[in-house]
C-alpha cells in the first residue's frame, strides 16, 4: 500500500517548496475518505478555468483515471497508476507524447496530481506474492481525493458566476434592443427631442465593451444602458402624456398632403388572393355618389365605443395605462398600433382622410385582431381605404363578425 510521503522528482525536472508544500498537504489528509472519481473529474472540468487547464489536461485526466480499476478514490487500496507514455496517449486520443508531457506537467502545477518517481524514473509496481500492489511509480491521484470538498465548491462557484454572466449578458441584450427600437420610434413618429445626442450616448455606452467582456465590463454597460432607457421613456413619457402630442398625431394623420410615390405601393402591396381567408368578408356594393359615401360616415360613427372594444379587445392592451375610456385614447392606440404592425404613416393618412380619425382608428382595431392572417397591414388598410372612396366599404359587418367569432370563442371557454 502507498504512504504518504514527500518526493523529489527524478532527472532534470527541479524541486521547489509550493511542492513540497503541496505534498505535505496531501500527506495530511483524512485516510479513511473516499469519493466517486468521476464526480471528482466532472468537478474538475467545472472549475478548469481557475487552474488555467486546457481541454486536452482534462483528456490526460480522463486518461490517467481509467486506469485506476475502482469507481470510488480510496487512499486505503493506493492511488498511484503507472501506465506507460504509449498506453497514456491511446486513451487520451493520441495526443504527442510532446503535448502529454505538457499536460501532465499543467495538471502537477495545478496542484491535482503528483509524481511518484522510480529511482530509474520509469513507471511500475512491486507486488507481493499475493498479486497486490505493495510499491507503485507513477502518478499519484491522492491530491484529487484530499481536494474534493474545495473542487466541488470552485465548480459550484463557477457554475453561478457563469448564470451571473449570462444573466448579466441577456439583461443587457434586452435593454440595447429596447433603446434601439424606442429612439427609432421616437424617430418616425417625429417625437420632438434631441435624438442625435441620445444615439451619440446609444453607440459610446456600447463601444466600452470590448471584444471579449467579463461580467464586470457587462454589469457596468447595463447599468448606464438601463439608466438611458429610462431616460428615454421619460422623454416618450413625458410627450405622450401632453395633450398638443395627441392632438398633433391626429391633426397631421388628417391634414398632411398626399405626395406618395409609387414605391409607397410597392412597400405595401395590396392583398393577395387568399390573404384574407379567415377575415370578415367586406361586402361590395355598387358606387355610390360623394353625398352618400359622406352619410355612410357619419353612420360608422353612430357604432357605440363599447361595441367596438368587445369586437377588438386586443387594442385595450396599447392604450394608456392599459385600458381605453373614450375615443381619444383609442384614436391614439391606434397610432401605436399602426406603428407596431409596420403601416406607414402615409397609410394611415389616407384612411383618417376617406373614413375619419375614428373610424380609421376601429379599422385598425380590427385589423390587430385578424394580424396574423394578414400578410401586408398597410396594404390592407389601403385596400379598406380604396373601397371606402368608392363608397364600397362599411365597418359595420366586420365589427358585427368580429364580435360573433369573440363571442362564440368565450362561450367555448366557458
């Protein structure tokens, strides 16, 4: 059986005191241990980046633990192994015996293994008659066993710092994607505000990090990004309580002049046969002259705002503090929304013109309902808006038809 003792290692390789101290602490552990080996290596694999390993030292680990023949580490059955540089390189897939020598060497420094050398410096055993190991030479694996409470504690403490890591790195993922698409739609919808300055800030906070940051580089990112978000929503905040920011977006909806060109239609083309499977059928009329078209208007107006949420419950969720009171609010959810489902500003225009603010604002209501069978929003709206001038079109079925397919869906869940 192997005792504990310190060793010199043979040839030219030197001696220095952290081994001897190394081995003296080994020599002092507790005799009567015993640990699963391959917990011990799975910890070791854990916490490789605090002994500055490289995968292939866990390759000759791996090795050199096959040829201990028992599950568990046990001081009392020896825990020397001996096998040859040939037999090391067959299990540690063939790696140089130049590159095995420089792993076993990192795995000595790294304070997980210890040499026992032969006065020859060659690797074997003396047996007794009964075949037991009385003298081995060769690879001590006790400091993995004296070592498996710490080992196991720098895996769990890497394992956390790596969740803290990510964490910090997916927070931050969420916060520049949320500046970003603010300030763009802070942007398009021509919110007042100094928004040069706000990207100039955007692009410095995100040229801090380097290439390859730490979680400190990452926390600290996110700690300035999360403070310019706020600062962002405040702005946004701040304009969207106003009245003149609700009052603008409805006036310049009805008031700007149309000049479109051609590739506005191409942006949003109209919908293509089978798109509006599944949606309310628009019923079609013969035309009608402007007097008519202007009294079926005033008609669409008459639909009572509580009609219209319990057809299009979906745009609730858009108004401010999320709920919708009068007309206003839904007229100015709807500018959010035609936002959200990519209808260009020009799209909407054309609808408050030809349907009236609030009738443009249900049509987009029923549009976000039916939004997933709908390949193009804005050319939709467009198409609604042709109609409409033609006097073909009337709000009033598809409210109703919405309103019966909501119905029948919570007499289901019911």
């Amino acid at each position: 059986m192997q005792t504990g003792h310190v060793t010199t290692p043979f040839g030219r390789r030197p001696m220095s005191l952290a081994l001897v101290k190394g081995q003296m602490a080994i020599a002092g552990s507790n005799p009567g241990a015993r640990i699963e080996k391959w917990k011990v290596f799975r910890d070791v694999c854990e916490a490789r980046e605090r002994f500055g390993l490289q995968d292939r030292a866990l390759a000759v680990l791996d090795a050199l633990l096959t040829f201990y023949p028992n599950g568990e580490l046990d001081a009392e059955h020896g825990l020397v192994v001996f096998p040859s540089n040939a037999q090391l390189s067959v299990r540690a897939h063939g790696i140089t015996e130049t590159t095995l020598r420089r792993q076993l060497g990192a795995l000595v420094d790294a304070g997980l293994i210890q040499r026992r050398d032969s006065p020859n410096g060659k690797r074997y055993a003396h047996r007794n008659r009964d075949g037991e190991i009385e003298q081995a030479y060769g690879f001590d694996l006790t400091p993995l066993l004296a070592r498996a409470k710490e080992l196991a504690v720098l895996a769990q403490d890497v394992a956390a710092e790596r969740m803290r890591f990510r964490r910090a790195k997916e927070a931050l993922t969420i916060c520049r994607r949320d500046v970003r698409k603010l300030i763009s739609a802070a942007v398009e919808e021509g919110a007042s505000g100094n928004w040069g300055d706000v990207e100039t800030m955007y692009v410095g906070i995100l040229g801090q990090l380097s290439r390859y940051p730490d979680r400190a580089q990452v926390e600290k990112t996110l700690d300035e990004m999360e403070l310019l978000r706020e600062e962002v929503l405040n702005i946004l905040e701040t304009q969207l309580n106003s009245k003149n920011m609700h009052g603008n977006a409805i006036q310049n909806d009805r008031h700007i002049q149309n000049s479109k060109s051609e590739s506005i239609y191409e942006l949003e083309p109209s919908p293509e046969k089978g798109q509006g499977e599944n949606l309310p059928e628009v019923p079609i009329t013969k035309s009608k002259p402007l007097g008519t078209r202007k009294l079926n208007v005033e008609a669409i107006k008459s639909f009572p705002l509580g009609l219209v949420l319990r057809a299009c419950p979906q745009i609730i969720d858009y108004g401010s503090g999320g709920g919708i009171a009068n007309w206003r609010e839904l007229m100015t959810a709807a500018v959010v929304v035609r936002s959200m489902l990519g209808v260009s500003p020009s799209a909407y225009e054309e609808a408050c013109d030809a349907m009236g603010a609030e009738n443009a604002a249900v049509a987009v209501a029923c549009i976000l309902e039916r939004a997933n069978f709908i390949n193009s929003p804005g050319g939709y709206l467009r198409d609604l808006t042709k109609r409409t001038q033609r006097g073909e079109f009337s709000l009033g079925p598809m409210l109703m038809s919405l309103l019966k397919a909501n119905d029948e869906q919570l007499r289901r869940a019911n």
